[in-house]
C-alpha cells in the first residue's frame, strides 16, 4: 500500500514543526484507517453468512459471539484485513461443532491468506474438498478440529501453502490413503512446516520418507506423531537441508536409530518418543552442534552419555523409559543451557557429577527409577531455577534436607524409595512454592514439625514407610492440601476428626501402621470431603462412630487390624458412594438391623473386606449386591455349604479360605479368582470354568483323581494350587493344556505315576512346579526346553529315580531346586553350576555319590543359601569354597539386608477377568516357598525361607578328612551339621569366627584333640551343639553359651572331662591325650542304634506334628499362624535383622503387588 504525502518547505522554524507533527500523523494514518477499518460490503456478508450457519456454543465463544452487523467486520475478534478484504481468519477453539457444510460462506473468502479452525469440535464431520478453492492460503491449521474420514485430494492445490497442520486426536479420525502422502504434497513444494500428528498414514520408511524429501524442499518442520508409520526411516530425509524440527513419537519403526540424523546441521529438536526403537543409540547424535531438544522417552534403545563439548546447545534432555546405562559423564555440567533433565526409568548407576552444580538453568531434573547411589549433589545451592526434583526409586544416601531446603522455587519434589536420612529442618518452611512433597520410604527420623501448615500451597504430601515418631502435626493453614499420606510410621497419639476439618480440600488421608491408639469420638461435620481414608494397621479401640457413616463424600473405607470392638450396624451406616470398605481383623461384631435383611445398606460397594470377625454364616445384605465384585469372608467360622446365591453375584474375586464350609463342589461360577483353600470341601474336584484366572482348593479333603478333561478348563489359569488334599491317581496330560500356568502346586497328596513329559517342557512359562510328598515315580524327564523360565522346583519326599537331567541346566533362573528324599543316583550336579540364581540346594536321602562340589577355588553359586547334602553317599574330602562360599554365607553382604523371603510374586503380570477390562487385586496370588529342613535334629517345614538365613547339612555321608580351615569365611552360618561322617584331625579353631552360628553338629566322626576355646569365646548364639562320638579330649570349656548346654552335647567322648560331665579332670586330663582308637570302630552296632533312632524319632515326629496338621483344622491353622514366631524364636537373630528393614520391605512388596 502506498501513502502520499504533503510536500513540505525544506525550511520550517522549530515551534511549526512541532505544530505541524501532529496534523501529518492523521494525514499519514487515515488512508491506513480506511483501508484496515472499513471491510467491503461482500465480506462482511460471508462472514455474517458463515455465522448464521455455524452451529457454537456461546458461552464458549470469545470471537463469534461478539460479531454483529452494527460494527465494522474488520475490527472484529479473529478477523484480519488488508485494503477492506478478509485475509485472516482465527477461529481456534471457539466451540464450533456439528460440522462444516460444503456450501460455507467461508469458501467463498477468496482472499484468505491465513487461516485457524483448530481446537473445534466438528463431530468426525469430513474436510470440505471447497478447501482447495482457497488457492492464496499460506497458513492452513485444521488440528484437532474433530474432523474425520479422508483428507480431500483438493488441499494439493494450495500450491502457496508455506505452514500446514491437519493434527487429529487419533488415527482413527482423520487417515491419508487414497490420496496418500505423496499425492497430497506433491504441489505443495512452499511448504516449511508439516503437521500431520495423528493422521492415519500407514507408510512404510522408504515411502513416507520419499513422498516428503522429493516434494518439500524447504521444509524445516517436520511432525507426524502417532500416524502408524512402519520400518526405519529412510536416508532420502537427507535431501531435506533445512530440517530443523523432527517430531516422529508414537510410531513402530522396530528397528535402531539411523546414524544419518546426526548429519542435520540445523536440526534443533528430535523428538522420537515411544517408536519401538532398538539397538545402540548413535552418540554423534548428542553432539549435532545446533541440537537443543531431545527425546528418546518409552524405546527399548541402549546406549550411554557422550562427552559433551563445551557450550553445547542442548536445553531439554529426555531419556526416559530406555535402556540407557552407565555412569552420568563430567563434561555433563558442560551443558549450561540445560532446563530440562529427564533420565527416569533407565539403569543409569553410579554417583551424580559435581559438575551438575554447573547447570544454573536448570528447571526440571528427573533421575527417579535408576540406580543411582551416594549423596547428592554437594552444590544444590546453585540451582536456584529449579522447580521440579524428583530423586525418587534410587540409592541416594546421606542427609538432603538441609540443602533442598534452601531452594525456595521449588514446585514438585520426590525423595521416595532412597537411603536418605535426617530429620525435617526448620529452613524446609523456606519451600512456600511447594505443590507436592513426597519423601516416602526412606529412613527419615524425628517428629514431623507443626511448621509444615505454612506450606500454604501444598496439595500432595506423602511422609510414608518412614520413622517419624510423635503426634501428627496440625495442617490447619495448608487449606489446599488434597492428599496426606503418613502410612508406616511410628506416629502416637489419637485420632480425632477435628484434627482435619480445617482443611476443605482432603480427599485422601492414610495414617495406616501407625500407633495410634484410643477412641474416635463421634464428630458434627458430614461435609468433610475426604473420600479415601485409611486408620488400618493401627491400635484403635472402642465402637467405631457412626458419624463415619455420614462422610456423603467417603468411596474407600479401611479399618482393618485395629481393636475395634462392640456392635457395627451396618444400616446405620448412610455412605451411598462406598466402594471398598475392609473392617478385617478386629473384634467387631457385624450386625444389621434392616427391615428387610436382603436391602444393601451400600449401594455402589465393589469391594467388601469382612475377613476375620467371627462370622457365622453369610450376611444376607449380599444377596442384592449388584454392584459386588470382590468379596473376602476368609478367616472366619462360617459352616456348611456355600449358598447358591454367592454363585449368582457378579463377583470377580472370592475369598472363602479358612472357614469350616463343607459339602461337594460341583461347579464354579465364572469367577477370576477363587480361594477356598483350608476349608472341609469334599468328594469330587469340581471343573472351573475358562475364565478363572487363580484357584486355590488347597488344605480341603477332596478325595478323587484329577479328572481327565482338566486341564482343558483352565486356558486362562495362571495360579492353580490342589495341594494338602486326598487326591490319587496320575497327574492327567492334560493339565498341560493349561498354558498361561505360572504356578502349579500339587504337593501333599496321594499321586502316583510318572511325571508327564508335557508337564516339564511347559516350564518355559511354568516358574513354579512344586509336587513335593506325592507318590510319583519314574525319572525326571530330560526335556526342559532352553529358554526354561522354571524358578523353582520342588519334588522332595516322592519315588523318583534316575540322574538329575542335563537340560535343567537350561533354567537358569532357578532358585529353588528340592529333590531330596526320592532314589536319584547321580554325582554331585556339576552340570548346574551356571544357574547364578540358586539360593537352595536339597538333594538329602538319594543315593548321590562320589565328591562335593565342582573343584576350583570359586564357589559354585554365588547366593546359595541353604544346602543339604545329608544322607547320601558322597565320599571324599570336602571343599567349603566349592559349594558354598557364597554372598549369602559370607559377612556384611547387600544380598541378606534387601530381601525378605523367597517367593514369587504371581501378580507380576496382572490378572484380569475374561471378558472384563477391570483388573483383579489378588493378595494372595503371592506364592511363598517352603522346604522341609533339620533345624537342631529335628525336621521342621519352613513355611516361609528366609533370605537371610543360611545352613549347610552335610551330615550322614562318607566324607573324610580335616574339616578345612576355609570354613572361617562363612561368617553369616547359622547352622552347619558334619555329623555322621568320617572326619578326622582337630575342630578347626577358625569355627570360632562364625559369630552368627545357633546350631553345630559335629557327632559321630573321628574328631580328635580339645575343644578350642575359641568356640566358646565367640559363639555366643549358639543354642544347639552336638559333639557327641568323637575322639575330643581335655576340658570342656564351660563359659558363656557352653555353660548352657547337657552332657548329651558332649557323650561318648572318653577323653571330655569337666562340665557337665560327672568326669572331674585331674592334673594330667589338662594334658592334650595321646590318639586312641575310634570308639565307633569297636562299636559296630552303635551306628545302627544310631540310625534306629533317627528313623524311630522321625516317625514318631511325623505323627505328633503331621497328624494333628492333617486331621485337625484349627491346630493347623494355628500351628500356620505362628510359623514365623517358632522360627524366630529358634533363630532371634533372624528376627532382629528382620524387624530392622521389615517396614521398608513391606512397603515395597506392597508397591509390587499394585
């Protein structure tokens, strides 16, 4: 547009020049005001037009809703003009729906230049192809406008495109196939910038690649996110020299990284999030000098970080969910315009730089799910931009607090599941900005402060599964707090509901495994809005207030493990939006009082936990539960049969364990999850349905085989347990048609027959097979396929024979092998020893033979834990080191303080109902491993291994010569027995450095020489010594331990003297003896005796304690309950360890399972 001027004198005085600045300034705006003002007749009418056709909703319009004939069309809101016409439109989320017509007076805009439909809601209505008649468009943005079906051909004519974006939510709306890409750009050679996010174009590499290189010279911006493109991405992009900005996240390209991205010398940002990438990542790609944004996020990609070049470009580094590993390098703190670190979920390990204290830009830092060790950052000062911190799920150690504290622009910051320590600082009331602060499950200690109320900006506060102590602080001016979580801590005092009713936005409140003790008086205000809450786990007492019954807003409820006691009526309670409620283990007695008994008093519950309160029969509220899908009466004392209207509830999850219901099981309803286990079913096994994912008939008396179609039942069962039944006959071939099984226990029946051949080579899927106490017989079948995923393997106490298979070395994620107690006659299993993973060996009572162990001076696996080799016929001298000089057997090892017990957790996948999208919780579906074991001569059921216990039993073989002096190394033994074998020469004096040993077994060898004094000195645990039947001499030592412990300890050693023996010793018993001959030499019988009275203890044993286990129920469930007392109890050092890290363990284990 030209703009004439006055001609003007070259000379003017001062005072004329500034009288006349103003009156050019109108001269020189008007023609401007008249062409940008006034839009021409025609124009005005399309628009008006347009708008009367448009269907928008007015409250949600900023621009339309404002258009009236009264002004001009050119000052209106969206509207752009250039000499009277209509070149820019913008139209952005102005609520626009039920489509676009084709008639549109929009079309008729011929002069539009630039224009913005994006963010509308035009229900899947087709792009008009009168687009295309819009010839002088340069900026086309239609994104996520909610137009579908197939992009029109017609948009290639807009040959002076320079900027076009067609996003859609998801390929199932808009899609690109006739035309396809190369057709639809193939004219539009302006174009600089390319956005097809979510398009349907289904393009293989080369054909996406060629169709956008050969057309689009100029492109610079390049984004088709989630367009389902295949295969690696072609070279040709190469042609493209002025790339800049590559956005291709959401794709399947299955393939690695093509090294030729790193020969963009412009490119800026390479976005390829969750691409199905693979391989090894091609550093030169970090060090593109003009990169600034990366992100590799969700690909399955290795690789480590480069060194990084001084000055580089890079602001926003995302590696998150890869395989990316190693240590962070120095020159990381290179990178000074760094604002955003994401390294989270990949294996990156070691300490953090110091160098990072260098990246003053930064905003955002994320390093959770790695593993990470030491402190953290000596120079957190520094980083006085930064706003989001999450640490989270390492091994950071050391005091943090104190330096985060100082950091007053903090938004988000996550400590959780780390080493750290210290108490809460003073200076942490600096965080003002603070939105979420999380700091759980660390080993946090001291009282939490009352000062945490002036963060008054704090919405998620999460403490839990630490060892803060005290009351719980007052909240009272942090009046946007919506989430509090103080779980598994040791806090005191009472709960009251005042406490919180300051704060009107709490919707989630845990304060389970606390101590928190005393009554929950009634309270007044129903309109607290919290709707999870959790007092579980903790020491409560008294009624529980019905005023609970009045939070309208309550949907979780858990109340379980309390004492809460007296009378709960259930009608009183008025919580119409409960979903879950748990009142489990607690004194209370059930009630409901109802007009009619069969009206639910919860109208939307899903899950209903009534376990252990003494119920009798069945609450009939549940008939009409129409809502119910997880229901848990176990542990109380229901009788008789299941009523047939359980059957009928719409149930997922039913938990009946540990009552006493009896009756036949014809069928089962198509419920996923099933627990019945220790009840009195009997008679036939009843035929699950398809959809059943988990059964658990275990500890009932069903008493038939395992019918013959069984298997074919059980097509989605991951978890079945028969065990502790009556069943007879052979395992069925078609158990194997079971092939999602994970866990398959069948133990302590009455099976015969061989092993199915099927059965073994299903342990590719198959982690656990536990047939221990059966009758089977035949050999173990050598078919164990070579991707074996088989974690343990227990078939102890049946009648195989044969040799230990070649191909079970092929499982070697095996950590639990028992095949003790049946007729193997093998050597020692030497082919095993690549199986790293093995924790317990049993190989007792079998006819192995020759040697221990597999020679070399390294242990054959390096975390077993329990071996028995007892009863056998190895021969030979021993080698400690070559079986058992294991990280679990040796002191100050990681390995004893992480973990809690041998299991497997069979939730890892998560199990989902047929025909449901809703996922299952199974608490249940935790398979614990046990083993049999002789703890201090007697056998005992380990029903829970744990991982820190160790014991070697090496008793009743052949093996000869000195104990080795290289025992001194097992400094975390707690029992070791050598009994009845052949050793010779002096108890090594270095068994006195095996300071955690309860329990040593030395009798019926040929020991010679005193009892050092060592032992005596240092055991001090010791509860169990047996040294009986040996050639020892001098005086016992009776000190410490060993002044506890009868002369049985010591009979059958002529040369003892002292304590306890009634052999006083005289002046020359202080003598060391000359050798006499081995008693037991002229003694033939007395090792018969001997083995008379093992086999006589062991029957005797088995009846007093199996019998009772078998025939009566409740000292079984009894004797169950306290399995874990009587087992620490014999090993209180256990216990100690155990409740040291118990509280971080549990809650880990407890993440786990969710």
């Amino acid at each position: 547009m030209s703009v004439s001027y006055y001609n003007l004198p070259m000379k003017i005085p001062f005072f004329s020049w500034l009288f006349l600045i103003p009156i050019c300034s109108l001269f020189v705006n008007f023609p401007v005001f008249v062409v940008s003002g006034q839009c021409r007749g025609d124009q005005r009418s399309y628009l008006l037009d347009m708008k009367k056709n448009l269907k928008f909703d007015t409250t949600g319009s900023t621009k339309l809703v404002h258009w009236t004939e009264s002004t001009d069309c050119c000052s209106w809101e969206g509207v752009t003009c250039n000499g009277g016409l209509v070149v820019g439109l913008n139209l952005a989320n102005e609520s626009i729906s039920d489509g676009l017509d084709n008639s549109s007076s929009l079309f008729c805009l011929q002069y539009l230049q630039n224009l913005n439909l994006a963010d509308n809601e035009l229900v899947d209505s087709p792009i008009p192809p009168e687009f295309g008649n819009l010839t002088n468009l340069r900026y086309l943005n239609l994104s996520y406008a909610s137009f579908g079906g197939q992009i029109p051909i017609e948009i290639s004519r807009l040959t002076r495109l320079v900027s076009l974006d067609l996003s859609a939510f998801s390929i199932c709306m808009l899609k690109l196939e006739n035309p396809d890409l190369a057709s639809l750009v193939h004219n539009l050679t302006s174009l600089t910038e390319l956005y097809l996010d979510g398009v349907n174009i289904s393009s293989q590499g080369n054909e996406w690649c060629q169709a956008v290189s050969s057309s689009l010279p100029n492109l610079r911006v390049l984004s088709m996110i989630g367009c389902n493109l295949q295969g690696p991405p072609d070279s040709s992009l190469l042609k493209l020299h002025s790339l800049s900005i590559i956005s291709l996240d959401g794709n399947n390209f299955s393939a690695p990284v093509p090294e030729f991205f790193s020969y963009f010398r412009n490119l800026t940002s390479l976005c390829l999030s969750n691409c199905g990438l693979n391989g090894q990542f091609p550093k030169k790609i970090f060090q593109i000098p003009t990169l600034q944004t990366i992100d590799l996020s969700s690909n399955e990609i290795l690789g480590s970080l480069p060194e990084f070049h001084p000055n580089g470009s890079l602001q926003s580094l995302v590696l998150s969910g890869t395989s990316f590993s190693g240590a962070l390098p120095d020159s990381i703190g290179n990178l000074k315009r760094l604002s955003k670190i994401d390294l989270s979920g990949c294996n990156f390990s070691g300490s953090i730089p110091n160098s990072m204290a260098n990246l003053t830009q930064l905003v955002h830092l994320d390093l959770s799910s790695n593993s990470f060790t030491r402190s953290i950052l000596n120079s957190m000062a520094n980083l006085t931009q930064l706003v989001h911190l999450d640490l989270s799920s390492n091994s950071f150690t050391g005091s943090i607090l104190n330096s985060i504290a100082n950091l007053p622009q903090f938004v988000h910051l996550d400590l959780s599941l780390n080493r750290f320590t210290g108490s809460m600082p003073n200076s942490m009331t600096n965080l003002t900005r603070l939105f979420v602060l999380c700091i759980s499950s660390n080993s946090f200690t001291g009282s939490i402060p009352n000062f945490m109320a002036n963060l008054t900006q704090l919405v998620d506060f999460d403490m839990s599964s630490n060892s803060f102590i005290g009351p719980i602080p007052s909240f009272n001016m942090a009046k946007n707090l919506d989430m509090i979580d103080l779980s598994d801590n040791h806090l005191t005092g009472q709960f009251t509901f005042t406490h919180w009713k300051e704060l009107p936005s709490l919707v989630f409140l845990n304060l389970s495994n606390n101590k928190l003790s005393g009554q929950i008086h009634e309270f007044s205000n129903s309109s607290f809005p919290v709707e999870w809450l959790d007092l579980s786990r903790n020491y409560l007492e008294g009624p529980i207030p019905t005023s609970i019954g009045k939070l309208q807003y309550l949907k979780i409820l858990y109340l379980s493990s309390n004492n809460f006691n007296g009378s709960f009526q259930l009608n009183v309670f008025q919580l119409t939006n409960l979903i879950e409620l748990d009142l489990s283990d607690n004194g209370l007695l059930i009630e409901y009082n109802g007009t009619n008994s069969s009206l639910s008093p919860f109208s939307f519950i899903e899950s209903l936990r009534l376990a252990s309160l003494k119920l009798k029969t069945f609450p009939s509220f549940l008939r009409n539960q129409t809502s119910l899908l997880y229901l848990d009466l176990s542990r109380n004392q229901i009788h008789g049969e299941i009523p047939n209207w359980i059957w009928e509830l719409d149930l997922t999850h039913l938990n009946l364990s540990y009552n006493y219901l009896e009756g036949p099981l014809l069928n089962l309803s198509s419920l996923g999850i099933i627990d019945l286990r220790s009840n009195q079913f009997q008679g036939q096994l009843p035929t699950p349905l398809p959809s059943c994912s988990y059964l658990d008939l275990s500890w009932n008396n069903f008493s038939s085989v395992i019918p013959a179609g069984f298997g074919n039942s059980l097509s989605y069962t991951k978890f079945l347990s028969l065990s502790s039944n009556k069943l007879n006959g052979h395992i069925p071939e078609a158990i194997c048609n079971a092939t999602s099984l994970k866990i398959l226990n069948l133990s302590n029946n009455s099976l015969s027959g061989t092993i199915p051949h099927c059965l073994i080579a299903m342990s590719e899927t198959l982690k656990v097979l536990n047939l221990r106490r059966n009758n089977l017989t035949g050999k173990i079948s050598d078919v164990f396929p070579s991707n074996c995923g088989l974690r343990t393997l227990s078939l102890n106490r049946n009648l195989l024979e044969g040799m230990v298979p070649n191909s079970l070395a092929n499982c070697i994620n095996l950590e639990l092998l028992d095949i003790g107690n049946n007729r193997i006659q093998d050597e020692f299993p030497c082919h095993l020893k690549d199986i790293s993973s093995l924790r317990v060996l049993i190989l007792r009572s079998n006819k192995f033979y020759g040697s221990v162990g597999c020679g070399g001076l390294n242990a054959t696996w390096l975390i077993l834990q329990i071996v028995d080799l007892a009863s056998n016929n190895f021969s030979g001298k021993l080698s400690i080191k070559s079986i058992a000089n294991s990280k679990a057997m040796i002191a100050n090892n990681e390995v004893q303080s992480e973990l809690n017990y041998l299991h497997f957790v069979a939730s890892a996948e998560t199990f989902f109902t047929v025909g449901s999208n809703t996922p299952s919780e199974i608490t249940e579906a935790y398979y614990q491993d046990e083993i049999a074991i002789f703890i201090k001569g007697l056998e005992r059921e380990l029903k829970k291994i744990p991982t820190i216990f160790t014991s070697i039993d090496l008793s009743c073989n052949n093996l000869d010569g000195p104990i080795p002096e290289e025992i001194e190394v097992l400094k975390s033994l707690y029992g070791l027995n050598l009994s009845h074998n052949a050793f010779t020469s002096r108890i090594p004096p270095s068994l006195g450095k095996l300071s955690k040993l309860e329990s040593l077994d030395l009798s019926s060898n040929k020991l010679t020489g005193g009892i050092p004094m060592q032992l005596a000195d240092s055991l001090n645990f010791l509860s169990v010594l047996n040294l009986s039947f040996n050639q020892l001499v001098g005086p016992i030592p009776y000190i410490k331990q060993f002044a506890t412990f009868s002369e049985d300890s010591y009979e059958g050693n002529k040369g003892l003297c002292g304590q306890p023996l009634k052999a006083e010793c005289g002046s020359a018993d202080r003598r060391p003896p000359a050798p006499f001959e081995d008693i037991h030499l002229k003694s033939g019988p007395l090792i018969d005796w001997n083995y008379l009275c093992v086999e006589l203890g062991f029957v005797l044993g088995f009846g007093m304690v199996i019998g009772p286990l078998v025939l009566w129920k409740r000292w079984r469930i009894r004797y169950y309950k306290h399995a874990d007392d009587i087992f620490f109890r014999i090993f209180p050092q256990l216990y100690l360890r155990w409740e040291k890290n118990h509280q971080v363990q549990r809650h880990r284990i407890r993440m786990q399972r969710h």
